[in-house]
C-alpha cells in the first residue's frame, strides 16, 4: 500500500456517471442544426477534453462552420439536463468517506459551474480542497502547468501525489507532472489506450483505491 498526501481526482468517468447526459444534449444540439448526430458510443468517446473539443468532435469535419450555433444550443441544453440521469458510480461514497482525511481535488477538462453543480447536488463538495474546472485555470489537462501550482499550494510532494481518472488526459498529467498515475478502466474512457499508457497503478473499480492507497 503506497502512502499518498494528495489524491487528484478526474470527474466525468471516475467520480460520476455523466456519459448519458452528454450524449443526449450533444444529440439535441446536432438535430437542432440538421447535422448526422453520431450513436451515443460515438460521442461518449469524444469526452475528456472539455466542451470546445466535444462539440468541435460531435460536427465533424464538415460542420465546424457551425460550431458557435452548436455551443450556444449544447450549453443551454445541458445546464437544463445535466442532473437528469448524472450520478455517482457505485462505490465512490463509500471511497471518499474512508479517506476523508486525505487531501483531495477535482481537476477536471469540465466547466466549473458544471462541475459544481453536480457536486453539489450529489454531495461530495465537502469531500474536496478545491474544484478545478476547465474555466477556473490557466491552462488545461494534461499541462503539467495545471497541477503544479495546486501541489505548492497545498504543500504536497509529487511523489505523494497520485492522479486518478479514466482519461488519456489523466495519465498523461501526472506523467507530466511527475506524480503518480491510477487508471480506472470502468470508465468513460478506452482501457487499452489507458493501459499502452502504463499507469503507475491501473483498477477496475474505484473502490480499489482503499487497498491501493494509505
């Protein structure tokens, strides 16, 4: 078991399910414009790297002209519906609650306001030193320029940091970094692009962590 002082958490796809309500607004926001809206699948694999990058993904190479339509009709949409099916994975409770005395952030390619209205509505702000959204930072994942300033803050070492998230965009922070990397494979991310990645620590399930970390 590897002691840590800062656990650094991914959201969408490691601390809540949001897949569906993604998909379902950029569906709405493609069928406003009259474009080929690609199967739920499809644009859930395009998450990760913030709203600008999934729009831009979900229009294609011949929409993009249609891209400040699109961002305009997604963000309306999905601040209506973005609480409609979002929850928490199994076992997350549970996890954040045993180390409730270990430093803890999210740092997310999100939205903030996104962010923290989840959070919020699940439950889990208490559990977190700060939230870190795409909007409330200077520069995004995987810049090591994200995360360093944050260790400073807080007074951690990198080596007692670990990065957790089912992203490419995760592992690839904390190897920046210089932190430790743990994938979570039942995310919303590809295993095997996680796994070529060789993560420090790699699991299944985030209620893994507890024997993982101390």
């Amino acid at each position: 078991m590897k002691k840590i002082d800062l656990m650094v958490f991914d959201f969408d796809g490691t601390l809540v399910y949001s897949g569906d309500d993604l998909a379902n607004s950029i569906s709405h926001t493609l069928k406003q414009l009259g474009v080929p809206v690609p199967d739920k699948k499809g644009i859930i694999e395009f998450v990760g790297d913030g709203v600008i990058k999934l729009i831009e993904r979900s229009l294609g190479d011949g929409y993009q002209n249609r891209f400040d339509e699109a961002i305009d009709i997604f963000k309306a949409h999905y601040a209506e519906h973005l609480l409609d099916t979002t929850t928490l994975y199994p076992g997350v409770p549970d996890m954040l609650e045993h180390f409730k005395d270990r430093k803890k952030l999210i740092v997310t390619n999100k939205l903030y306001s996104y962010t923290l209205t989840i959070a919020e509505e699940l439950g889990i702000t208490g559990y977190f030193e700060d939230i870190i959204g795409l909007d409330s930072a200077s520069c995004r994942k995987p810049d090591p320029g994200l995360l360093i300033p944050l260790l400073e803050k807080h007074g951690v070492e990198k080596t007692k940091t670990v990065v957790i998230g089912d992203g490419v965009n995760d592992i690839m922070l904390a190897k920046n970094t210089g932190t430790l990397s743990c994938a979570l494979l039942n995310g919303l991310g590809n295993r095997d692009k996680l796994l070529r990645l060789d993560p420090d620590y790699h699991c299944e399930d985030i209620s893994e962590l507890k024997e993982l970390f101390g």
